[in-house]
C-alpha cells in the first residue's frame, strides 16, 4: 500500500485490547523509524523512552486524560527533548559524525561556534520549546511507519508531564517529556472511532496556494 493508503488506515486508536500485544519486531521497526527522523542541524535532540512494564504504566497513567488507553496498550513511547542547549551536548553529536564519517575532529567547529551563539544564551524554556518541536517530526514518522505495519496507535499530549518526568527520572537525562504514542491492539468493541469515517477538511480549505 502507498503512504497515503496506509495514513488513510490509520486512526487514533480509544481503546486497546489488553491480552494482545504487538510484536517486538514491529515496535522496533517503529523505534528505527523514529531514530532516522530528521532534525535541525542533524543533533537528534530528542530521546524515545520505551516502556512496557505493566507496574511503570499504572504509575505513568496517574493525570492522563484517557487512563485506560496506557495501562491497556502493548508499549507506550514517551518522546522526551534536551531540557536545553549545551556546548556539550552540540559537540558531542558533531564529534561522533565527524568520527563515523571518518573526518577530523573539529571539521565543523565553525558551524558548532554559530549554533553554540544561537543557543546558549537562550532562556532554557526558548530551547526547550525548540527541541520539543524536533521530536515532533519523530512522532508523525512513527506513527506513519506504524501505519505501514497495520499496527494500531494513539499519540497523546493528555498527560501530566511531570508525573512521568518523574516517574521515569528524565532530569536525569537532561530530558523533558513532550508526547506520548500508545501502540497496541484496537479494541473492536471499545474503540468508537473504528467505524466511523475518516475526516479532515477538503484540500481547496487546507492549501493556499500563493501564485
């Protein structure tokens, strides 16, 4: 199927069936796609945290606006950004380029010093909101490659992001919590959305064209 037949598949899933799980062949078919998503600059300033665990679930679902749907679904992705900028961090990924690709370290020192300017003397809660929206880009590439594996998900900002920066100790990381995707198995019965038509306003409504 194309991408647009498998975009035109997929739905919010509202309920999953807690005795079927999704094959770790397909989740980390789903992860891979993720970590090939492109970012701003190439700095990858987002981590996937995967969770499985029935008991972590139970104390991630505390604040989420659809409880059910964590404790229930198969594996929950937590899609977690840098906090902020660092001069560590920046150099860090350009290094390890630099060393995979078999070029010397500091070929791009003069790029690191204009992004190092840019950055770090930003408040954090600027860079923060930056670095939220590249893994952004990581959550729509998942949820499209699940869509190619006819695997059910549901992306989620329905949650109380400090119970599971918490819970799942991101400041240790320098990370904060930004989304969430539920993957699993629909619920034929429970998930209302299933039946129903798939909406969204015509193109002539959502492309301006400008000529």
């Amino acid at each position: 199927m194309s991408l647009i037949e498998n975009l035109n598949w997929r739905h919010a899933v509202k309920a999953f069936d807690p005795n079927k799980k999704v094959s770790e062949e397909k989740v980390e078919k789903i992860i891979e796609a993720t970590r090939l998503t492109p970012t701003s600059s190439g700095l990858q300033q987002f981590r996937v945290l995967l969770v499985t665990n029935q008991e972590v679930k139970e104390k991630l679902a505390q604040g989420a606006l659809n409880p059910e749907s964590m404790k229930e679904c198969s594996h929950v992705l937590i899609f977690a950004a840098w906090d902020t900028y660092t001069s560590k961090r920046i150099d860090e990924v350009f290094d390890f380029a630099t060393e995979e690709r078999g070029l010397p370290k500091g070929r791009f020192e003069s790029y690191t010093d204009k992004l190092k300017a840019m950055y770090l003397n930003l408040p954090a809660e600027t860079n923060f909101a930056h670095t939220a929206r590249q893994s952004y880009i990581g959550l729509g590439l998942a949820m499209a490659e699940a869509a190619e594996l006819k695997v059910d998900t549901c992306p989620a900002e329905g949650f109380d992001n400090k119970q599971v920066d918490e819970v799942l100790g991101l400041d240790k990381y320098g990370l904060k919590s930004v989304s969430l995707l539920y993957i699993g198995v629909a619920d034929d019965v429970r998930d209302w959305v299933k039946p129903m038509k798939k909406v969204r306003i015509p193109r002539e409504e959502f492309v301006i064209e400008v000529n």
